[in-house]
C-alpha cells in the first residue's frame, strides 16, 4: 500500500509540471511549487534525492519530463551540459566500446578533490581487461567501507550509476527506505537487476551490477542489502575526507575541520581564510575533533531538511540560533548528540559577532551548498562569488517561509 501510494505521489507531481511546462531542477522554487500544486510533503527525502529518484522512476515508466521554455530550451539542454554531466567528464578516465566510464578510483576523487588528477586522454579498454575486472568484482556480502578504495582503478561505473551515488551520498538513514522503495516497483521488498536498471534497453554490465546482482544478474538485494552499501559508501568518503586532514592522526585540527566544511561552498577565499581566522582565535588550546565526532556531523549535515522544519518548531524565520537550540534540534533529527566542543567550533566558524548565536537559515544554506559538493554554485554564472552567495541565501529563506 505505501510503495502504491508513493508511485501515485510522483506521478500526480509529474503530471502536474508537465501540465504547467516545468522541469524537476534543482531550483528548489520549481519544486516547492510542484508540491504546492500535487498537495503532498514526503518526508525525509531531500530535493536533490526526490528530484533524481523521481527521474528514475518516470523514465522507467515512459513519463516525458518536460523542460521550462519548451521545445527551445530542450535544444539548447541537449548543447550544453549539466554541472553533473561536465564533472563526471572531467573525472571519467576510461572508456569501453565508446561509451565513458568512471573508476571507482574517479568516483572518490570527484567528490572529494576539486580537480582530477592530471592524464593524458582516456585509457581505452579491451574486453578481456573488462572481464577481468567484472570477475573480480566482490559480492554484495563482501561490501566493506573500503570497497571502492579496494577496486581502486578496476572498476566500472556508468553516468546513471555516478548520479545514484551521488543521491547515496546525500541521504539520511531516514530516507535509505524510500530510496529502496523506489526501485521496488512490484513491493515485494526485493529488487532484482530490471528493476534496479532505468532503462529496459540491455545494458553493459558495470561494477554495481555485477556488486549487487552478481556475475550472471540472478541475485536479488534487500532492503538490508541495500542499507548496508549506502551506510558503507557514505563512511567510506567520510573517513577518506578526515584522513586527508588527519595525517595519521586520532584528531584534525578545528581549523582543518572548518577547512573541511568551507572547501565545497560558495564562499571565496578571502571569505573562508575570515572564517579560519575566527575559529584560530577563538580556540586558544587545540583540542582537535576526532574521527567520531566528524562522522556523526557530516550524517547530521545528511538531514539537514529536517533539521530546518525542527528548527521552525520553535523559533522564528529570522531569529539567531543558540547552542543549546542547535544541539537540541540536531538530537531530534538524528537520535544523538554532538560533542560541546564540536558545537563550539561550528559556532566560532559561523558566528561572526561572537554573540553565541548563528543564523540558522544561513547556516543552512552553507552546509547544503557543501552536501552538494558545490554543485549550486557553479551552476550561477557570476564573477562575484559573495554576491552568488548572498543571492542564495535570499533564495533559501524565501523558500522556508
């Protein structure tokens, strides 16, 4: 009955933007008047998340998403690429019987350097190099936080596939449920390799494939499966992040923590160095942040919508935050606690007056800017990084009102 309804709730939101000639984006006034329209909320799913599932999901069942401006614009999207679609360019350094891959090995680099490393064009595959590398591929059961790290450069992995992932990493342990609901479209609480695939067309098998359904596609994930790589892959790049800072260490330093935070966003140097700055002199003794206590703030970070309507539940659009609110609505959203001292060094790197207070709303829209890796902010054709950043904040107020 849930999984029905669900499928009805995004074919209801769908044909209402078809009706009104809009387009899912990732302008989150499209979206938020789509829900406005269809009279729905679905909870615990983020934009980003509802926006790429719904997509596969209408592919799957053959629903033309239509784009704002018609037939033009369609012309136009089909001359110049997404953010998304350059990234996975940019780092793709394979290519199999003309279509472009990513290595696993590229996938951790995209989402966690600005550049790829330097190459000279693409390596081009011979099936048995291919083979190979799909017979070595473990089993679902063998998944691990290191999986990707272990595949290293052996691996493929599709541009639909490099989107999944990139929804994976997003998604609070909350919607890791609905995301798998999604590809269970007969609600047996299975999903089998056609269902899994966006397209009915036959396909190359790839890394993911052959991870979850096995060397001959008969194999079939649960939800508990399922869980488990999407728990994996997130604390896989979360402990990637922290031992580019940690050198070795138990600890980064608060100053690498803010680093860390800032590197994705739409603030500029000058902008960020003004934040580091703050936290140097505000933390006299350094204590450091341990492996611990970034995990569970960047699965915080993973559930920042929610964060934001508990936030609404007792404060006002425009009223300052102070620790102890933050700490309580992060309890809510997650069922734990961040350390004081985290929560000290995430106020000294927001809280620019040094009144114990920070901006919610502001905060907000930072840390989505960083969970999506930067990806807004490229897609704002300005010179004036802050201004961007004002813009975008303007917006996201405007959109929690």
């Amino acid at each position: 009955m849930a999984s029905a309804f669900r499928k009805n709730v995004f074919y209801t939101i769908y044909r209402r933007s078809l009706i009104q000639q809009r387009t899912f984006s990732s302008d989150r006034n499209v979206f938020s008047r789509c829900l406005k329209h269809s009279k729905v909320v679905i909870a615990g799913l983020s934009t980003a998340s509802f926006i790429c599932l719904s997509a596969v999901y209408a592919k799957r069942n053959g629903i033309q998403v239509l784009h704002a401006g018609g037939e033009e614009d369609s012309e136009k999207k089909k001359t110049s690429p997404t953010y998304r679609e350059m990234r996975f360019l940019q780092f793709a350094s394979v290519e199999y019987k003309g279509v472009i891959y990513m290595t696993p090995q590229d996938f951790l680099e995209s989402v966690t350097e600005e550049m790829p490393r330097p190459r000279i064009g693409r390596a081009s595959l011979a099936d048995g190099e291919v083979a190979g590398w799909l017979k070595r591929t473990p089993n679902r059961r063998y998944g691990s936080t290191k999986l990707f790290r272990n595949l290293h450069d052996k691996g493929l992995i599709s541009y639909t596939e490099y989107l999944f992932l990139l929804c994976v990493l997003t998604k609070s342990k909350s919607g890791f449920r609905i995301a798998f609901n999604m590809f269970d479209t007969d609600g047996n609480q299975i999903v089998d390799k056609k269902e899994f695939l966006v397209s009915v067309e036959p396909v190359q098998d790839t890394t993911l494939l052959v991870h979850f359904f096995g060397s001959k596609g008969r194999d079939v994930l649960k939800y508990e499966d399922f869980h488990s790589f999407m728990e994996n892959l997130q604390s896989e790049v979360i402990e990637l992040e922290f031992l580019e800072f940690s050198r070795g260490l138990a600890t980064i330093s608060e100053e690498d923590f803010a680093r860390i935070l800032l590197r994705y966003t739409m603030l500029d140097s000058s902008n960020i160095e003004e934040c580091i700055k703050r936290v140097r002199s505000r933390t006299p003794s350094e204590k450091g942040v341990s492996f611990e206590e970034f995990r569970k703030f960047c699965q915080f970070l993973n559930t920042l919508d929610d964060f934001s309507i508990a936030m609404k539940m007792y404060t006002y659009a425009d009223q300052a935050v102070s620790k102890e609110d933050f700490q309580r609505a992060v309890f809510v959203c997650t069922g734990s606690n961040l350390s004081p001292h985290l929560v000290d060094t995430v106020f000294n790197i927001f809280d620019a007056d040094g009144d114990g207070h920070l901006s919610y709303m502001e905060f907000i829209s930072i840390m989505k800017d960083r969970l999506h890796r930067g990806s807004r902010s490229h897609l704002m054709h300005t010179q004036d990084k802050w201004t961007a950043f004002k813009y975008c904040i303007k917006n996201e107020m405007r959109t929690y009102h």
